[in-house]
C-alpha cells in the first residue's frame, strides 16, 4: 500500500503519514483535528455497523428512540409488524429533524414544519390538504420516504449501518463473535436495559475513548489504582495494597482485525476464595455454579448449556471476557466484582462514545440485567453499576479526566506532532487448550488489541469513498 495515497489535508499532510505502521505510533495530531473528523463521519461512521441501542428499549409497536449515528440523528423506531426501523431523522422537504423528541410512542411522525407525515418504518404517508398535493407531483410517494440504514439485531441490540452493500454484521465481528456470543447471547430469554441509557459530555475526541476501549489494561492498574487502595479490588491481607487489582491484568487478550477487542480474565482466584477448592479439581459444571456469570444465579446455570457450545462452557468458567471494546466507539463491561462480604456480584453495561465535534463526545451507558434476574439480585447489579461505571461511576471518572487533557494536548503546535506509542506486545500466543478462534495471547494485559483497533482505523481512513 502507497504512503501517498488516502486523504491529505489542507496542509499537505496526508493522513497515511499520522500511522507509522512499522513502529506502531500514531501522531497526536489525530486526535483532534476538524479535518480528520470530517473524513472519519464519511469513512467509518458512514461505513461500519453501529450500535444505537437495545430492543427492551422500544418494546411496543410504534415506540421510538433518536440516536445518533455519527453526526446524523436517527429514528429508531417498531413498527406494527414488530420489525425495528432506523431512518435518517431528517425530512426529505426541508431537512427539519421528523422528531425533536428522545422518545415516544406514535404511528404516524408528523414534520412539524409543513406537516408531512410518515410512518415508523420511514415510509411517506402524505402531506397535509391533500387535494392540493403539497408534496408535488414530480416525486412518487416511494421517492418520498425517509432514508433508510441498514439493521440488524443480535443479542436484542440494535445495529445499523449506512454501508448497505458492505459487509453482514456477522462479517464485521468475524472469529470475534463466538466471544460476543459468550456475553449477549447466553440465556434464554437474553438481556433487557434497567431503564434508559445515561448520557453526558465529554470534552474529549471520541478517539481517545474508542482506542482505551479497545482495550486498554493497563491503565487500571495506574489511573485506577484506587480499585486496589480502597475499591474493590484491595488485597485481603491490606499489606500488599493493589495486589488484587494487578492479577486482574493476566489472562487472554483477543485482537480483531476489524479493530474488536475483548480482554478475558482469569476466574481462578475467586473461584478459589469462594469454595476453598483449587480451581483445577472442579469440573466446568462446578465451577459455573460457584461463580455464575454477571446477572445469573446458580439456577440459571442450566441455562448456558442451551445456549453455548461445550468450548464456550469451558472458557466462560475459566477466563471469560470481562472487558474490551467493539469498533468503532463502544466498550463493554461484563464484570465480576468483589465485595467486602466475599462475594461477587456482576455489572453489565455497555457504552458508546458518539462524537459530537473533534472535541466532544456524548457518552452513553446502557445498564443491563438478564430478564431472569431476580429482583434482589438486579437491584444489587445496578448499585453496583452506577457506582463504578457512567454518570456517577468513579471508575469512568477517572477515564473522562484523560480524555479531554489529550485531546487538547493534541492541539498544540509541538504535540499534534509527538505520538501515542503501542510497542508493548505479547510474545506468547494463545494460552494452552484454549479452544476460541482469532488472534489470541496470554500473559499481562499488552499493547496488541489497541494497535489492531488503530490499524483498522488506518486502513478505513485509507479506503476509497
Ligand atoms: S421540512 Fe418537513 S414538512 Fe417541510
Ligand atoms: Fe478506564
């Protein structure tokens, strides 16, 4: 591949020359760069699957939501039949947005403007006084509708993408599904949203939440490091402070070439500390029903063998992905957390970082529960959540102080050209036995699952429109 070809902006700076893929660096200048953000909206929002949200979120026939992909807002809506819709919220008249609201419930959007009306799947019903045809007569009604994204649902969420020719969602997350699978497909009834997703600002590019995403390791044990000092994560002997934390940063870190990442942890420890047994003597089924995954009780259990595969079965009570990032602006977190009782009780959420600007992002927190958690279990998961994670978790503290201190760092006239180094690798390959596909290593969190996330970028930015 040409380091000549691709975008070059104003300047005379092609983007090609912001990656130096041989020493694994990317310039600064990437970060925060209104001309990069442009190109990024058409070729990877324009381009790849998005998530918008989850389907417990519009149960009804007729509900909706507004989201965003990129910088266009969207409907998602359900129609009568049950299908789930995403148009472009944006009236084919005038451009006035079809719904100024977060969400609701009708058959019929109206255009507040001049009137014209469509239905949840984006199709035109007409404008008003009909008899003198306020839409025209140059355009059918078909040509009419709102423009549609291409949907997929998995797991309950809601996917779309504008790249209608492109590849299957399935495509997208390649040898990254069977982990995926493992996380918002395991129960039988699957997962629903414990109420609306959290939203605030951040005056950060949405790179620098994407990139930690996907998945950084490391910092936990450093920014985060009060997980260790007084979280959670404290040692139980409270000499050797942080020493719960740092053997959270060994296990098997999975890396995608479409830039999806999934760090899975080794349960050995608290399988350990809840049944006094090493963790080697107890059988998969043992294991499972000492530390159910995040959201299950022991009576669930049965549950995954419906669901997964045997290998999956194995991985899940072994080393199951806990945290990592699906590309572009998305990370998720399927926790295991301690208490100060000795048990462990789970967080699901997932975030997504929608840009809003080469220096904001808006970040929103899905909190998820099975549908079959019992009550007091899922009120303890939600405590839990809006502790560490979202709008009032001091875990995300700490992230979004990061984020917008590089982002403007970005901008200087020195450090838009120093660079974000990923050379810290894994030598190791996949652990022994380890029955998952794609690109797996073993060891201490490493730099391989960001510098993947990074190369995809790359490779997007540099495809033909
Ligand atoms: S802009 Fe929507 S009806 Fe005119
Ligand atoms: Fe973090």
């Amino acid at each position: 591949m040409s380091a000549k070809k691709g975008p070059v902006l104003r300047d005379g700076t092609a983007v090609a020359d912001l990656v130096d893929l041989d020493l694994q660096e990317v310039k600064l200048r990437a970060l925060s760069d209104q001309e990069i953000y442009e190109i990024e909206q058409r070729k990877i929002f324009g381009k790849v699957w998005l998530l918008l949200g989850h389907e417990t979120e519009i149960p009804n026939a007729g509900d909706y939501v507004q989201r965003h992909m990129g910088d266009d807002s969207v409907l998602v809506a359900r129609a009568r039949d049950g299908q789930v819709h995403v148009s472009l919220n944006v009236c084919p008249h005038r451009g006035m947005k079809i719904t100024t609201h977060e969400s609701g419930n009708t058959q019929i959007h109206t255009c507040i403007y001049h009137g014209w009306a469509f239905k949840p799947d984006g199709e035109f019903l007409g404008s008003p006084v009909a008899d003198q045809c306020m839409h025209g007569k140059m355009l059918s009604k078909q040509e009419l509708g709102l423009q549609k994204a291409r949907v997929t649902l998995y797991g309950g969420l809601i996917w779309a993408t504008w790249n209608h020719d492109g590849p299957s969602f399935e495509e997208f997350l390649g040898d990254t599904k069977w982990y995926y699978d493992m996380l918002y497909c395991r129960t039988n009834k699957g997962m629903e949203v414990a109420g609306p997703p959290q939203r605030f600002i951040v005056r950060g590019n949405w790179k620098t939440a994407g990139e930690q995403s996907a998945a950084d390791g490391f910092h936990t044990l450093t920014l985060h490091r009060w997980l260790g000092e007084v979280g959670n994560y404290q040692s139980d002997s409270g000499k050797k402070q942080g020493s719960e934390l740092t053997e959270e940063m060994f296990g098997a870190e999975v890396s995608s070439p479409h830039g999806h990442a999934l760090r899975c942890i080794d349960l050995a420890r608290k399988i350990k500390k809840l049944t006094g047994k090493d963790p080697s003597e107890l059988s998969v089924q043992e294991k499972l029903n000492a530390l159910p995954p995040p959201g299950m009780t022991p009576d669930m259990v049965e549950q995954l063998a419906q669901n997964l595969s045997p290998e999956q079965m194995q991985v899940m009570a072994w080393m199951p992905p806990q945290v990592g990032g699906m590309f572009p602006n998305i990370i998720f977190e399927f926790l295991y957390i301690p208490q100060p009782d000795g048990n462990v009780v789970g967080s699901l959420s997932l975030h997504t970082y929608v840009p809003k600007g080469p220096d904001k992002l808006e970040f929103t927190n899905w909190i998820f529960v099975e549908k079959d958690t019992p009550p007091e279990l899922r009120e303890k998961m939600i405590q839990q959540s809006v502790r560490l994670l979202g709008t009032s978790g001091m875990v995300e503290a700490d992230d979004s102080d990061t984020w917008p201190h590089m982002t403007l760092a970005a901008k200087g006239a020195q450090a838009r050209n120093r660079t974000m180094k990923y050379q810290a690798l894994y030598e190791t390959g996949a652990p022994e036995g380890w029955p998952g596909p794609g690109i797996v290593n073993e060891g201490f969190t490493k730099d391989d699952t960001q510098w993947h996330w990074w190369k995809y970028w790359y490779e997007l930015m540099m495809a033909e429109d």
